[in-house]
C-alpha cells in the first residue's frame, strides 16, 4: 500500500526542497514524473500540528478538510451509532462525485441479523454510498469458516479468529481499492485504549486514520442519530451500546463504559484492527516458524528411514 502524507502547503506556505522540483519546470506537480517527487510523508511536527488545528475543529469540518486533502479516502464501519453519524454527516456535504468516500464493512459472518438488516436500511437510505463488502478470504458464510478453523474459534484461537475475519480482510481491502486513509468511528468517550485519541493517527503500515467524532460523547451521537431521523442498530434500545459480534457482544449496565459488553469478562478491548499490527505480524510469523520447524522435522525423519533402509 502507497504511503501517503499531506504536504506542509496544506496549513502552511508551500516549501520545496531541490528535491522536489521538476527537471522541466523547476516545480513539482501532480503531473510530474515519479522520479521527481519523492515519497509523501508525514512528520512528527506536522502531524502534531495538523492534532493541534483539527482538535478545535467540529467534526464536519474535519470531515470536510479529510475530503479535500487525503486521497484515497474511505470510511470503515460496522455500522455503530458514530460511523453512521459520519455517514450522514457526509450525505449532506455537497462533494464532487470523484471524492464521495465509499464504505467499508468487514463481514465477519457472525453479526447480529439485526446488524445486517441495518445494513440494508442504509443502503435505502444512501443509495449513492458504495459500499465494499469483505468477508473472510475464500469463505462466503459460517459453516464454511467452522470448515476450515474449527468450532468457535474466537475461544480457541481469539487471535487467529481477529486475523481471519478482520484484520486480513481489511488489509486486502485497503489493497485492493488502494486505499490511503481511513474515516473511524472511535471516540475518547468509549473509554479503554482509546481514551486519548488522536484526530488523526498513523498505524504502523503507514495507514492514516481519522477519527472525525473523537471529542464527542455518546449522548451527543445519539441526539445527532435522533435529530436526524438517522437508521441505527435497534439493539441500542435493547441495552447494547457497542455492537460487534453476537458471540462477544452483551448489553451493559447503567455507569459501565460504553465498550465494557464486548468482551466481558476478558483484557481484550479491540478485535484487532485498531491494535498495533506488529502483534499479528509476530503471531504469524510464529505460525510460520512452527511450519517450518514441524518441515524440518519430518525431512530428518525421512532422511533417518531412507538411512535405515539402505
């Protein structure tokens, strides 16, 4: 996936190093030649800085300032409260076609039927929305991810599960449609890790993500949703006020965070996607080593029959 960054013009006046002009004109542009423009990136300062601007900023002007300085922009959701708050956010922002931002939803095959009926209320409700649909790699629903990995592989394996079902398919998404940055639907407010968010942050593969509504509370985004007549999850009238699997996912009880009925009762907090992926990496790396010493293995073995019989 392409690194992308935003240039100091953005804020600032435009600064060119030697580096960066064209051999023809002096200057680089969109239409220079590769060679001529080195890779985009963003600097500690910089992204301190952009923090800064955006952190005083209301979410639809961040929206805005996302759409017409990040290219390959996406939104990733799953269709809680604040994704669907951005989604509308957006619809009512006049964008130029080229820079509508299409959705990403990572199908897990083990939603809630409610969820997925949401998903079809959106699209009614959207219908100039693309959305992506990605589901485990080479795997169209449950029985066939049983197949492959076994019964209940979020207890089993809780990490092999976050990989199969959506960290892989996130990163073949952003692969596939060359995406560069990410619009998110996290907020300090939901408390855990993600109590100090930044607006805009940087993953280890280089993937800039937005978190538009950071500085909202829960009661904010549920007034939006009402005042919008925005389609939600009909499990929030049911207790629940983060919704993932139907597997990990329980109501919560009056004063617990917002997140405390994913995962209850376990450390875990995130499914994977918004953790450090140096931790899959090592996980699969690991797995990958096992193979190969398990390869190693039965080779000796082999050569020690083949000894035997000769």
């Amino acid at each position: 996936m392409p690194a992308v960054a935003l240039s100091p013009q953005q804020f600032e006046g435009e600064i060119l190093s030697p580096m960066d002009r064209d051999e023809e004109s002096g200057y680089a542009s969109g239409s220079s030649s590769d060679a001529s423009i080195p890779e985009l990136f963003f600097t500690k300062p910089h992204l301190r800085f952009l923090n800064r601007q955006l952190q005083n900023l209301e979410p639809q002007e961040i929206l805005r300032w996302c759409i017409t300085s990040l290219p390959g922009l996406y939104q990733t959701t799953a269709f809680g409260l604040t994704g669907l708050v951005t989604l509308d956010m957006l619809s009512k922002m006049k964008i130029p076609r080229p820079q509508t931002v299409d959705l990403i939803f990572l199908d897990t095959l083990h939603h809630f039927t409610e969820t997925l009926e949401l998903v079809d209320r959106v699209r009614d409700r959207y219908p100039l929305v693309n959305l992506h649909v990605y589901k485990p790699a080479g795997i169209e629903n449950a029985t066939q991810l049983t197949k492959q990995y076994g019964e209940r592989l979020w207890e089993t394996n809780d990490q092999l599960y976050d990989w199969a079902v959506k960290v892989e398919p996130a990163e073949r998404a952003y692969r596939e449609l060359q995406v560069n940055a990410v619009l998110t639907g996290r907020r300090r407010s939901q408390g855990g890790k993600r109590g100090d968010l930044d607006i805009i942050e940087i993953d280890e593969a280089g993937l800039i993500k937005v978190n538009p509504l950071a500085n909202w509370s829960f009661q904010q985004v549920r007034e939006y949703i009402q005042a919008h007549n925005v389609p939600y999850n009909v499990l929030l009238d049911r207790g629940y006020k983060s919704v993932g699997d139907w597997h990990s996912t329980q109501p919560i009880r009056a004063g617990e965070d917002e997140r405390a009925g994913r995962w209850k009762g376990q450390q875990k907090t995130e499914c994977g996607i918004h953790n450090p992926r140096s931790k899959f990496a090592q996980y699969l790396r690991q797995q990958e080593l096992q193979k190969q010493g398990e390869a190693r293995q039965n080779a000796l073995q082999s050569g020690t029959k083949i000894e035997e019989q000769a």
